[in-house]
C-alpha cells in the first residue's frame, strides 16, 4: 500500500511538472514526462482500490514488446510514412528510439490501466453468457470485412483524404482481427461486455477516450510536440484539438490497446494452462 501511495504522489508530481514544460516553457520533449506521470497516478490507485496489481513482470514484458511492435506500425510505417498524417517537427533520431521504446508502450499500458481502474469503479463485469459471445463474434467478422473491403476501396481510388481512410480502415479491420482472435480463445472480453452492457460500457469508453484525449491532447497545443496534417474537418476544433483526432482517433487509442491487453493476456493463461497438465 505504501508504495502505491508513493507512486501516486511521484507521479502527480512528474505531471505537475510536464505540464509546466508544456504550457509556460513551450518544451516540446514534454510527453515522455506527461505520460509517465498519469502512468504512475494510475497504477497506484489501481492497486489501492482492486489490492491487486493489474499487470505481473511475465504480463509486463509481454504487452510491452507487443506496444512497442504496435507503435512502428501504427505511428512510424502507417502515421508518417504511409498516409502522412502526422509529424515530430522537432525529433531527432534519438527522440524517435524514445517514442518507440518508451512513450508508445508507456502510452498503450496507460490507456489500459486507465479504463480497467474506472470499470473496476463503476461498473460490474457482467458474467459471460453464451448469446453474447456468439453475437460478438459475428460483430467482429462484419468489423473485419467491412474494413477489409473499405481498405481496397481507398488504395484503389483516388478520393479526398486518401490516407485518413487507408489508415482508419486499417484501425477498423485490425480491430475486428483482434478480438476475434481473442474470443476465438477467451470468453468474456471488452466487446463480449459491450454487447452485454452497451450502456455502460458505451459511456465508460467515450468518458475514457475524451477525458484521456483532453490531457493528453491540450499541452500539446502549447508545445507543439507532434502536429496533425491531412485530416477531414482538421480546422474545426475543440479546444484547438481537431475533432477527429478527440471524437474518433482516441476512441481508438482506448479499444486498441486494451485489445491487445485481453489478447495478450489470453495467450499467456493458455501457455499456463498447457504447462500444468
């Protein structure tokens, strides 16, 4: 319990300062500290609230070679070189070993323990039940063709906003791969609980998503770390944060990583299984 506390108020405190080097010295290195800062926040009151630890060291190595896979592929091929939807004006080649190494894994697990500590808080898992692990799998099939099929559509014609669309499709499409193959192993995971509580579960991840991508999203403004480039309605904002990155993209930085998290986790307590028979 002590050092959950201890994590807490150093990570209040590693915030505290991040946002100070945002918003009054405009320094635009800040979102390693930033991230570490709500991190830490997060895992203490985690372990506080549930008297558990959310990820063990296996878990950790695991998921975060996993993020750390997930952020070339997603940031570096398909963000900046593919469809060139966004930039670091200011990085070098060592603040790209950085973001790769550190702030995309940092970023994914906070994202994860940021909606498993408010689940945990306000809603109760529902128990798994067989109609809603049929239906999912039958949302996740027309997820992962539907993308599919809009991902062929925006590589072969020539429309406006061409790389927003290959990569939201790509996004769309994966999403649909990972959960089925998670509930192809697994029953009971996030989208199985949607479907059992779409209320809940709806408002929980849209509270998750806005609430993450105002903190995260907001200093940047002021430091101007990364800058968005070739989005639809990219001049219509809120709080200077472009709306489809706030109401679309961090939706995504939500259910993505968590995905991975149930897959991963899924994977490792299949290994275990094996190993005690």
């Amino acid at each position: 319990m002590k050092k959950a506390v201890i994590q807490i108020v150093l990570g209040f405190i590693v915030f505290f300062v991040a946002n100070i080097m945002a918003f009054i010295y405009h320094y635009n290195k800040f979102y390693l500290f930033l991230l570490l800062g709500i991190f830490l926040m997060l895992k203490g009151t985690f372990r506080i609230i549930n008297k558990k630890e959310l990820i063990n060291f296996r878990y950790f190595l695991n998921i975060y070679l996993a993020f750390f896979i997930l952020g070339i592929i997603a940031d570096l091929i398909l963000g900046i070189w593919v469809t060139k939807l966004w930039s670091y004006p200011s990085y070098t080649l060592i603040n790209y070993i950085i973001l790769y190494l550190f702030i995309y894994p940092l970023g994914g697990l906070t994202m994860v323990y940021s909606f498993a500590l408010l689940e945990s808080i306000f809603i109760e898992k529902p128990r798994a039940r067989r109609w809603a692990h049929q239906r999912s799998l039958s949302i996740t099939k027309v997820i992962f063709i539907t993308g599919l099929i809009g991902l062929i559509i925006s590589l072969t014609l020539n429309i406006p906003f061409k790389g927003f669309f290959i990569y939201f499709f790509v996004v769309w499409g994966g999403y649909g791969l990972v959960n089925q193959l998670i509930l192809r192993v697994k029953e009971d995971n996030l989208l199985e609980r949607f479907v059992t509580k779409s209320l809940k579960y709806g408002i929980l991840i849209l509270v998750v998503a806005y609430t993450q991508g105002i903190i995260h999203e907001f200093p940047n403004i002021f430091a101007k770390e990364w800058q968005y480039m070739n989005f639809p309605f990219q001049s219509i904002t809120f709080l200077e944060i472009p709306i489809m990155v706030l109401f679309l993209g961090w939706i995504a930085l939500v259910i993505i990583p968590y995905a991975v998290f149930e897959l991963i986790g899924t994977k490792i307590k299949k290994d275990l299984h094996k190993q005690t028979k």
